[in-house]
C-alpha cells in the first residue's frame, strides 16, 4: 500500500515564503517520478511540477523561478520550496507519484495553502 502523506501547508503573506513536503512508503522511490499539483475552488486540479527519478524537472509557467521542486531519494520524500508567493498560488497542493514504466498514480490526501495579507 503506497502512502504519500504531505506536511508544511498554511497562511502566507504575499511575497513570502512557505516549504512542502511529502514522504513516501510502501514503494520503491527510486521508480517514481515525484510532482506536485494543485486545485483552486472552481478550477482543475493542475500540474505544478514534477521531477523524474533522473532529476529532469518540469514547471507549469506560472511558478517559472518562485517554486522549486526537489526530491531526497534517501528519505523518500518530495520537496516544493514556494517562494515570492502570489495569492493566485491560493490552492489545495496535492502530492503525485507516477510508476515511470506503468504510469499508474498515488495522491496524497492534500495540503492547503492560502496566501493572504
């Protein structure tokens, strides 16, 4: 049973800063291509990033140079680092792992971040 669990959601002014994290088991790490999405009220959950097991990452443009996704293939867990925060950023932040051969899918159960003054 794969098991993503997300920690490091909250309140954030605009401009500031806050930091994800998602811890895998029950997997293979090592097999996963990590990423995070998220979902908006009355929006479609979307790809925020995503890095492959190799280290090749993957933004959605509007994050380009504020987000930064990392991964700690020792601890089994996916980092996004959020800084220059906007309240578009305002979203639910779901972590993803994708079987890179079989392509099949875990989510983790969510994470709010809410970026207010």
């Amino acid at each position: 049973q794969v098991q993503l669990v997300e920690s490091g959601g909250g309140l954030a002014q605009p401009g500031g800063s806050l930091r994800l994290s998602c811890t895998a088991s029950g997997c293979i790490f090592g097999i996963y291509t990590m990423g995070w999405y998220r979902q908006a009220p009355g929006k479609q959950r979307e790809l925020v990033a995503d890095q492959t097991v190799g280290g090749s990452t993957n933004y959605v443009d509007s994050v380009k140079g504020r987000l930064t996704i990392s991964r700690d293939n020792v601890k089994n867990t996916v980092y996004l680092q959020m800084n220059s925060l906007k309240p578009e950023d305002t979203a639910v932040y779901y972590c993803n792992a994708r079987h890179e051969i079989f392509r099949y899918d875990f989510w983790g159960q969510g994470t709010q971040v809410t970026v207010s003054s």
